[in-house]
C-alpha cells in the first residue's frame, strides 16, 4: 500500500499536475463496511481490503495495490477537476482512477502480466450490463452506473491508450487538469472531456472515440483454428480467425457494423511457472469478417489467437485462443 502510495503520487505528478498537499495518509476502520474513499490528502481505508489481505496466489489481481492507486488518482479526478452534476461527469472521476491505477500497475507487473486485470474488469462489466434495468447508457451519457464508470472506464481507457499511446493521451489529460482543475461553477461535463480525447487522436483513428464514449460496441471474436509446424529451430503458426463488431442501444437491440478495427493477434509459449506466456502479439487491420495469419516463433507456440489480452469488449472470450498441436 504504501508502495502504491508512492508510484502513483509519482505517476500523477510526472503525467498530469503537480500534488496539492504536503501529505497522503491512510486511515484503518474496521471491517465492518468493505470499500476506501478519498478525501483531501486523507483515505479511509477497510482493513478487509488491504490490511489484512492474503496474495499467495500470483493469478490474483493485487487488489490492495490497485485499490490503493485508484484512491490516491481521485486527488487529482474528484480533487481537482470535478465534473458538473450531469449524465456522464462519472467518467471524470471513476473512469479516469481506474486509468491511472492501470497505468501504475503496468509499470509495477509489466504490460504482458495485466491482461488478468482487463479480463477481470471485462467480466464484470458484462456481468453488470447483463443485469441493467434502466437502461445501458454509453460512457459519456452514464447514469452513475458503476459497471460502466468503473469496470468499461477500465477498457475504453486501456484501448484508447494502446491505439494513440500513453504519452499522447497522458498530455491531453494534463492538458485537462490545466484548463478546468480547480475550477468553480459551472463545472465541466463530459462532452467536454471527450472532446480533449478526440483532439488528441489521430484523423484515422477518431472513430474508435465515438466507438468507446458515444455508443455502446460490441465484438464478436472468435479463433477457430491454430496449427503449427516445426521448422528448424522455429515453429511457423497458422491461425484463422472471425470477427464481427455491433452497436448496441440502452435495451440490447443490436445493428452490425462493418469491421475496420485494429486488433491484436497474439502466441503463447509455456513459462518457466509453467503457464502461458505471451512470446508475440502484433496489432493487425480487420476488414472482413474472416481472416487468416501465418506468424514464425522461436520458441514451442502453447495457444494462439484473436485479442489475447483481452482489450475488446468481446462477450465470449472463451474461444478467443485455442491450444496448439504442433507438427513436426
């Protein structure tokens, strides 16, 4: 926790704007209510979340280190830029905490360890929407519905940083903070906010804004085959995949797009734990429904296939990749 403390802090300051106290605590309560919240350069924290936690296990996501990083990331979304009281501001707050927390757990656990973390935040995000009585909004029109705000904030985040790179999307949030931290009324709303995040895209990657914060998206991807033959000291892999990309409105009707997103296609070799461990992932253009990849990898290929970190909102991620019979 205190770790988590100083990387952030170090995180926020080097990427957005300096810190505005002279100190962060922590305050223990009692188990008896199970969150943290942050408050001026003060956090009360649960000790059924963090103190008392037991990491024995390393497939669990570190949630003492990430809880720890999204509360000290609200001194700066919640501290000092606090969004009007309308549709969407949630998105200032939560969405842009839990982005913060995510980019100080790559640093800490590396890029290729934190697809465990978007897998999880993809579960409970469709676990959430499946459960949706009002009606689903898209991000930037949420109703304080904390499946999008936190669990889609977390991905829509994660791929807008992976297509136009974090240094990009980290100056235009600080370009934020300058413009409206600290502001009094009227406050800032969310359109607003997405608008930075637009600017800062490229031309040809400005649909992907509108797909993340203004509708709700949907992938259908699918690996249906993944072979491979050993030659020589390399394996040459074959792999076929499907995919297809919906929108989707506030009560689950669906209309198909037609597909022109940038997905990765990634291998996996067995580790040195004994699990999987992902030896090649490169970003390819879909246009088309099916499509087929040849790659060559140095080391014995275990899986292979479509979105291998889990970075879409893809509903079925059980047939994302497929092991692998290799031919000598």
């Amino acid at each position: 926790m205190n770790k988590s403390i100083k990387h952030t802090i170090d995180y926020c300051q080097k990427n957005f704007s300096p810190y505005q106290f002279k100190q962060v605590r922590i305050l223990e309560f009692p188990r008896y209510q199970q969150f943290a919240q942050s408050f001026p350069n003060t956090i009360p924290f649960s000790e059924a979340i963090g103190f008392i936690m037991i990491l024995s296990d390393d497939s669990v996501v570190d949630m003492a280190y990430y809880v720890t990083s999204h509360e000290v990331a609200h001194q700066w979304w919640g501290h000092q830029v606090a969004g009007a009281n309308t549709l969407g501001s949630t998105i200032m707050v939560e969405s842009m905490a839990q982005y913060t927390a995510l980019m100080v757990m790559e640093k800490e656990y590396t890029a290729k360890n934190i697809n465990k973390y978007l897998k999880y935040e993809l579960d409970r995000y469709l676990a959430g929407r499946s459960f949706e009585r009002k009606g689903e909004q898209p991000m930037v029109t949420c109703d304080n519905q904390q499946y999008i705000h936190y669990q889609k904030g977390s991905l829509v985040m994660y791929q807008l940083k992976d297509l136009i790179g974090e240094d990009s999307l980290n100056a235009a949030l600080s370009r934020f903070i300058k413009e409206y931290g600290f502001q009094s009324a009227p406050y800032v709303q969310s359109p607003t906010f997405v608008n930075y995040l637009r600017n800062a895209t490229p031309d040809s990657l400005k649909y992907v804004v509108t797909d993340l914060f203004e509708k709700i998206t949907l992938f259908n991807l699918q690996t249906t085959e993944a072979t491979a033959i050993k030659q020589g000291n390399n394996y040459r892999v074959k792999i076929k995949t499907e995919a297809e990309k919906v929108y989707s409105d506030s009560i689950g009707n669906e209309q198909k797009i037609p597909i022109r997103d940038w997905i990765d296609i990634g291998v996996f070799t067995e580790g040195a734990n004994g699990k999987d461990s992902l030896i090649y992932v490169k970003r390819n253009h879909f246009n088309k429904k099916e499509s087929e990849f040849e790659i060559t990898v140095s080391a014995k290929p275990t899986k292979a296939g479509i979105d291998p970190m889990f970075k879409l909102i893809d509903r079925a991620t059980e047939d994302n990749l497929k092991k692998i019979e290799v031919e000598n």
